[in-house]
C-alpha cells in the first residue's frame, strides 16, 4: 500500500517535544487538565498533518483544529467538554474506517 | 481616589488568542520599567527578566510549553535568580521569591492593559526544556512567561460554565471560630 507522509522529520519532533513537555508538566497540574493537554497536542499534529494530507483526512483534521479551541473554552463544563470529545471519537472512528478500507468493505 | 486603576485591574483579563502585530520596544519597555516597582521580599529583587521577541525562539518556547496558547509576538520571561538568594543565606525552600514572582507578573499585565496591550501568564511548561532553549545562567530558574501582544477579535466564546464570584466568597472576617 503507498502512502503519503504527512510529517516531516522535524515536524515529529516537535510534537515529541509537546508530548514530552506536556507528560512532565502534568505531573503539577490538575487531573482535568490532562484532556486538555492530549487535545492541544492533537490540534497541533492535525495543523502539521493537513497540508500533505488526503481527501481520507481532510475534513476530519479541519473539523478538528476547528473544534478543539471551542472544547477549551468548555472545559469546566463537563458534559458540554464529554459531547465534544465524544463527537470527537466519532469522527475520529469514521477516518480510521476511511483510511483502513473497512469502510467501503462493508455491505 | 483613582478610578483608573481600579478600572485597570478589574477589566484586566488573561488574553489567549492575539494577533501577529509587533510591540513597540518603548511598550515592552514600559512594561519592564512598571516590573521595577513591584514589591520584593526584604528587597533583594532575586528576579530577572529575560524578553524573547525572535520569532524562532518564540516558535521553539511554544513546542515545551503546552500551556501557552497565545502565538504572542513578545514573551517576558520572569525567573528568579537563586545566586541572590544564596548569597543571602537563605534556604531554596523559601518562598518569598515565588511571592515576588507574583507581584512582578501582576504589575507586568496591569501595566501592559494600561497602555492598551493584551497579556497572558503562562506556567505550564518544561522548566528542564526552557533552560535549554534559552541556555539560561544555571542560577536562574523559569518562572512563568507573561505573554504581550494584540487582542485578536475572535466570535468565539468565553469560557463557559464557571461559577460568578465576588469578593465576599474569598474573604473570612476576623478570627475563625471553633467549628
Ligand atoms: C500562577 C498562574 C499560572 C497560570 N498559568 C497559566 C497557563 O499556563 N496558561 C494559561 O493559559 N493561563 C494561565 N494562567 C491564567 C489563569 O488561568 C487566569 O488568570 C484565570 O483563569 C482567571 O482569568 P482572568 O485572569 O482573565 O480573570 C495562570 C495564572 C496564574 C496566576
């Protein structure tokens, strides 16, 4: 199967360095925040990815940096915060479906 | 009685999402020169600041710092100086320089909304990267950025869903009583 990359090596750093940054600070910070942190890396791996990315993603990735900016603003809202990253896991499940064939297999 | 101040520090708000307009050096300036006159425990002023406005380094500070959000065009780093507190003789548990931490970034964002910038504290970030990345003094340790900037009008939202609060909620007159 051929497929395009969409980080460069130095663009996957800098997400290990966000990952990394945001594991270590964690550790004195509030349990909640810990969502918050895998979103904000998830935002910035989707801005990275879109530009190289196939019409299998797009519009998920674009939904995604869209959306998660607004899901910070809710967060002390908890069932507000749950809906987003639920709607979130949907359309995440959707792109894996895309992206593994599994989806146009199905009857 | 001044007015402006107190309208300064209640319309103050912490500005995550700016603009890529630049910032005057004189502001920046402004800002560090407001720092001077914050208080300091038994005045020995172990802060010191360091101003981070190279694109680059602003872009490399972003990637260890998940808890900044703003892509500000000026960061203020406030760091406290330990050499200062050690040739005072004090333990590295002393918390009067974290105090003064506090002050100096109050003073900071009041004085930056006084003439018209927006700011934002930021402490969520690696200490251990920040020192690499700045190749700090091994004296100095970061404390918290304080990021300087434009408000960028954006149709989103405030936070939502928190709790209004008033004075009264935070504040115990007198001695508490036993239960
Ligand atoms: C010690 C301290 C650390 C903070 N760290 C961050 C931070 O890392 N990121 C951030 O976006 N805001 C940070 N803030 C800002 C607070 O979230 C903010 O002050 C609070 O939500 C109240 O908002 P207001 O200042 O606009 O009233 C910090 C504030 C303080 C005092």
């Amino acid at each position: 199967m051929s497929e395009n990359w969409v980080l460069t090596e130095t663009e996957a750093v800098e997400l290990l360095a966000l990952l990394i940054s945001s594991a270590r600070i964690q550790m004195d910070e509030p349990a909640h925040y810990g969502p918050l942190r895998l979103l904000t890396a998830t935002e910035r791996l989707s801005a990275m990815m879109l530009e190289r990315s196939s019409d299998k993603s797009k519009a998920f990735l674009q939904d995604s940096i869209e959306r998660i900016p607004e899901m910070h603003m809710a967060m002390s809202d908890v069932e507000t915060y749950k809906d987003g990253l639920d709607h979130l896991c949907r359309e995440v499940a959707g792109c894996l479906l895309r992206h593994s064939g599994a989806e146009s297999a199905s009857p | 009685m001044s007015e402006h101040v107190l309208n300064n520090i209640r319309t103050r708000r912490v500005v995550r999402e700016m603009t890529d307009e630049a910032v005057e050096r004189e502001a920046v300036e402004t800002i560090l020169e407001a720092a001077r006159w914050a208080p300091t425990g038994g005045n020995l002023r172990p802060i010191r600041y360091v101003v981070v406005e190279d694109p680059e380094t602003r872009r490399l500070i972003r990637l260890v710092a998940p808890g900044m959000f703003q892509k500000a065009p000026v960061l203020i780093l406030i760091c406290i100086n330990w050499a200062i507190i050690e040739q005072h003789k004090l333990p590295h548990t002393d918390r009067t320089s974290l105090i003064d931490v506090g002050g100096a970034a109050q003073t900071m964002m009041l004085a930056a909304h006084a003439i018209g910038l927006a700011s934002g504290p930021v402490t969520s970030f690696s200490k251990e990267a920040i020192k690499v990345i700045l190749n700090l003094p091994g004296s100095y340790s970061p404390e918290m950025f304080i990021c300087i900037g434009h408000k960028a009008e954006v149709a989103r939202a405030g936070m939502r869903g928190w709790k209004k609060i008033t004075w009264r909620d935070l504040t115990h007159w007198e001695r508490f009583d036993n239960e």
